[in-house]
C-alpha cells in the first residue's frame, strides 16, 4: 500500500451519496434476507454449503423413492403430515445445530454486532430478522420435500378428485411443517446465541434436540403402552411436543408419541411456553450482548 | 415488519434537511454522566461541545472516550445529563443519528471469511442504501482508503493495517455526516499509523466530513486535529482548539552559564513567567516583545547567555500543567510526540 497510489487514487474525489435512504423496517428485512441465503451457505465459501445442501437433498429423499413407488403403480409412502419421521427429526436437528451458530455465533465471535447497533437498526430487530430468516430456512427443509411429496404422488393420481384429496391431505401436513420451522428456530436461535464459538454452539443445539428426543423415547417405553406416562413422556422434548400438538390437532399418522388422548392439550401449552421461553431468552440476550 | 409502508419508500436523504441549520456544533453535551454498575463513573458531569472538523478526544485508557460515543451513538443511556449529535437529542432520536454517523470501533469487528466487498456492501446496506448504490459505495469507500486491488480477497488474510482500513471502509461507506474513530491506530506500525492519520485527514479536509477521533496517543492526533477534547477521569480536562494550544504553547528557552535564580528574578519584575526547567529557563512567549525583554535582562545583569531558543511544547504537557497547583515545580522537559496521556498524579 504505497502512499503514491493512494495519492493517485484519492485524486477522483470523493463523492457524497445523494440518493434515497431506506427505513429500518426496509433495512430489516434485507438483513432477513441476508441471513436466509447465508442459512443455505449462499454467498459464502463451497465448505459452507456442504451441511445444508446435503441436508436439503437427505430430506427430499423419502419424497423422490414416492415418486417412484406411486409411479409404479402404489400407494404414497408417506404422509403429510409426519413425512418420514425419524428422518425429518434427525436432518432438522442437524440442519438446525449448524446453521443457527451460522446465523448468530458467527456474529457475536467476530463482533459485528456494535456495527449493526450502530446503524439504524434497533436491539430488537437483529433477532427478529435472525429468527426470521432460520425459520424461512427451515420451512424451505420442511415444505420443499412435501411439496416433491405432493407432486410425485398427483403426477400419477387420475382424476381431479384424487387431486383435491392429496391436496386436503397436504394442507395440516404443510401446518405442521410451519409449526416446526417457528419451534426450532427459535429454540435454535435461543441456545446458540450464547455462544461466539460455532463449534460449542453447534454442539449444545444438537446435545439439547438428540439428548431430550432420547430421554422422551426412554420415558415412553418405561411407562408402556397406553399409560399415562407414555402419553405424557413426550412433554420433555420440543420435536415430541411438536408430534403431540400435531395429534391434538387432528393428526391421525402415528407417529413418535403414542395417542396422546386427552393430553393434547398439555402439548400446546407446552409448545407454546417452549417457543415463549425461547423467544424471552432470545430478546433478553440481545438486550444485553452490549458493545463489549 | 411492523411498520412498514407499501411500496418502496425511500426516504428523503438525510442530509437534504439538515437536522437543525442553526446549529453550529456536531456534538454537545451537557452535564453528561453514566454509571456503571458497580459505582464505576464512567463520565461524571462532562459538557463539552465540538464544532465541525476534525477533533481529537484525548484521555488515558479509562477515562471514558468509549462510553461517551457508546451515548452518541444512543447505545447507551446516559444517568444523567444530555447530549446531542447533529443538533439530534442522542436518546429521542437515536436511530436519525445512526443514521448520518459512522463508526469505526476500537475492536476487531470483521468476519474473516467474506470478502471486503461483501462485507462493506453488506454493512453499507445496513446503513440504509438500496442494493445498486450499496455497492458502488463499498467499492469506492474501498478505494478511498487505499484497499482496490485486495478488495475481493478474504478479510481473514488481511494484515492488521489492512483490516483497520476496511473497520474505516465501512464507516465511511454510509457517507456519513460525522464519523466517530476509536483508537483507529490501535495496533498499527508506525508506517501504518502514519497512512491511517493521513487518511482521517484527508477525510475530514477533502471530504467534508466531520471526523471525532478517540485516541490515547496525544502526540499521534494532535497532528490532524483542529480541536483537541481531553477528558480524564470522566471529567473534561480541557477543550479547544489547536491553534490555542499551539500559541499558549510557545516558549523560549534561555540559558545562562551562570546567574540563573538572579536572571529568574530579573524578568519576573519584568511581568514574565520564568519556570525552571533542567539547567534553563522556560519563558512563555507573551507577544514578540518577550525576546526583547530577555535580551535586556540578560545584558543588564551582564550574564554569560549560553542558549536562547524557540520550543512548543508538546499538548501533553499542557493538559498536565492545567491542573497542577501553583507552586508546584514544574520541570518536565519536552516530551516525545506519541507519548501516552497518562492520569495526574
């Protein structure tokens, strides 16, 4: 960097921007969409890809094998509203545990934030727009493959009443994935925000998803079919109170918790203090992660 | 996102309406104090006012320059007191403020593995820019501060020289109205503090940008200020421009082979303020007259004159002079330019 060229350079003169300015709420959003396209790795080196593409290609699998199951002539593999269970918990939680120290690790361990605060931005609207965009990323794993589910299976379904049923099917199954895509998120976000250090980030989200999803489905099986505690174990778990609440909706796949019976409201009240909790923790967190 | 309103509402460009034409200074504040947990007083009743240029705002590690521009930038509640940036009330309309400052802070603040570009794009973009114009500007604010050629290389391999350049690329990216520096020497060789001084100056001669450097290296930014601000222990210790400092600064040196106290004496009763200092006397300059009377008292005592010479003293010296009671020696000779400030004892 020698003097001279920089002399040189400077000579063209520096030109003030007269231009339109956007507003915060514009401001956020484009930091939303920033962090959605980092959540997939996109503008960022080939290593950052790797996770979430192959996750995304692991979760339209089940959907692709249906393709070819229905176009021979059999049914759908799976439902909507469950998909391919172990594999969509096992990828989601994989997806999740790397991608949200994506988001905000990454961030805190080079402290950027004191850049962002002191732009227009507020507090606040930095985990609004982190939240937002790991949620649009991960309703983009959740749906996609439904979506491939969907249309493999109507490529072969004859007649508009075959259509409109798959298509009845389809609708609580893409409620579900919603559901999903806000919980992890938010519990994601909430546990990985208080890490600088991806890899202990990473490690905690994937140690509180596998390590509560196993305890749940020891508590099931110790308690035995059709008790109260099998029907209740699956409260200690987020991706288990998620497959509850979607039986008290009306969910009639089986799927990791047996019948929840009468208890399902017990699920949404915890999903709902779940997702609460995470989000307190999350605005509480960046209250307080100041400039230092 | 709350708020919002439809279409592409683009705001008027903030400088089109300058927040208050009448107002002269780019900072002000009052009575400005902060707290910290823990009985810590970060700024203890600190009401200075800062006109546009190029000021420096001196003080020991500690003395609370970072927590007066965290208040500046609104990050941070001030106790008690008021402050204002642009004629803008820092606690009411702390995001238009945010809006027109730059910041470059004390810390490491890069991601290593994006490029440059991306990253000064990105936070350009941040500072309310739309996409187009977000990138010609991060191009530019690239190249302004001296970074073209490496532009699209990781900031990860960059040296340290090179990341404080790009910490500066984006504060300057925004195309700020007044730019807030913390310590942006910090960890630079001297070569390196050497360009960053001359870019901040230019910045602020060229550009047209008021520019607030926070500094504990006196010696270092009395070089590019107009307006010099040090503050100690929360407190203002002095504020004003360079100019009086530089002419209350100007001292004669004389000295005499012998007969010193006598010649000390002499030009007391001449109305002069002779200081001991080593085997000499330093004499401030009082108009052009001074060297005349020294001459005079010289010859009328009949001493031996050895020396007599112009000096300046170096800024540090004039802020530790401030506070010290009279009567006091005061024998410190002229320190070295990058000198830390250091606490009165």
């Amino acid at each position: 960097m020698s003097a001279d060229a920089t002399g040189v350079i400077h000579d063209l003169g520096y030109q003030r921007y007269d231009g339109g300015r956007l507003g915060r709420a514009q401001i956020v959003r484009t930091l939303t969409a920033y962090s959605l396209r980092a959540a997939f790795g996109l503008g960022r080196g080939a290593k950052a890809k790797i996770v979430p593409v192959s996750a995304f290609a692991l979760m339209c699998a089940p959907a692709i094998v249906n393709a070819f199951v229905v176009a021979r002539g059999g049914a759908r593999a799976f439902p909507y509203d469950t998909y391919s269970a172990p594999v969509r918990m096992i990828i989601m939680i994989i997806f999740v545990a790397v991608q949200a120290p994506e988001l905000v690790s990454r961030d805190l361990r080079s402290r950027v934030l004191p850049l962002y605060f002191a732009r227009p931005l507020r507090r606040g609207d930095y985990p609004v727009a982190k939240f937002t965009a790991l949620a649009t990323a991960c309703l983009i794993m959740v749906e996609v493959p439904l979506l491939v589910l969907y249309a493999g299976t109507i490529a072969s379904a004859h007649g508009g009443g075959a259509v409109w049923a798959q298509t009845r099917a389809l609708l609580p199954g893409l409620a579900v994935g919603l559901m999903w895509a806000v919980t992890l998120a938010v519990i994601g976000l909430a546990i990985a925000s208080f890490s600088g250090r991806r890899a202990y980030a990473t490690g905690a989200v994937a140690i509180y998803f596998f390590l509560s999803l196993a305890l749940a489905e020891v508590l099931i099986g110790v308690a035995g079919d059709g008790t109260t505690g099998a029907r209740l174990g699956g409260l200690v778990s987020p991706l288990t109170v998620l497959d509850g609440v979607r039986q008290w909706l009306g969910g009639t796949s089986p799927g990791p918790v047996p019948a929840v019976g009468s208890y399902g409201a017990a699920y949404g009240v915890m999903l709902l203090a779940a997702c609460g909790a995470g989000a307190a923790v999350l605005a509480a967190r960046y209250r307080k992660a100041g400039l230092a | 996102m709350a708020g919002q309103s439809p279409g592409t509402a683009v705001a008027k460009p903030p400088h089109a309406q300058p927040a208050d034409p009448g107002d002269a200074f780019v900072l002000e504040t009052t009575a400005l104090t902060k707290l910290y947990p823990g009985r810590v007083t970060a700024l203890d009743g600190l009401t200075v006012q800062v006109t546009p240029g190029i000021t420096g705002l001196v003080g020991a590690n500690g003395a609370g320059k970072s927590t007066l521009i965290k208040i500046l930038l609104g990050l941070l509640e001030p106790t008690r007191g008021r402050a204002r940036v642009l004629g803008l009330d820092c606690q009411r309309d702390a995001s238009r403020i945010r809006a027109l400052v730059g910041y470059m802070p004390e810390h490491d603040c890069l991601p290593p593995d994006v490029t440059a570009t991306e990253f000064v794009t990105h936070m350009a973009r941040m500072s309310g820019l739309p996409a187009v114009a977000a990138k010609e500007r991060a191009a530019e604010s690239l190249r302004h501060v001296g970074l073209h050629e490496e532009r699209y290389r990781q900031v990860g391999t960059y040296s340290t020289g090179m990341k404080q350049r790009v910490k500066l690329a984006q504060a300057l990216a925004g195309d700020p109205r007044l730019l807030l520096l913390d310590e942006p020497t910090n960890g630079l060789d001297p070569a390196g503090r050497g360009a960053m001084l001359e870019l901040i100056a230019r910045i602020g001669a060229e550009f047209g940008i008021s520019v607030v450097v926070a500094s504990h290296l006196l010696g270092e930014i009395e070089q590019i200020c107009d307006h010099l601000v040090a503050v100690e222990a929360g407190r203002l210790l002095r504020s004003d421009t360079i100019r009086s400092f530089t002419q209350s600064s100007q001292v004669l040196l004389v000295e005499v082979e012998t007969g010193t106290a006598e010649l000390a004496d002499a030009l007391r009763c001449d109305g002069l303020d002779p200081r001991l200092s080593g085997r000499g006397l330093l004499v401030p300059m009082d108009g052009d007259m001074t060297c005349d009377v020294i001459r005079d008292a010289v010859a009328g005592l009949g001493l031996p004159l050895a020396r007599l010479e112009q000096r300046r003293h170096r800024l540090e010296e004039i802020f530790r002079d401030e506070p010290v009671p009279a009567g006091q020696p005061n024998t410190r000779a002229s320190t070295r330019a990058g000198t830390e400030v250091s606490h009165v004892s």
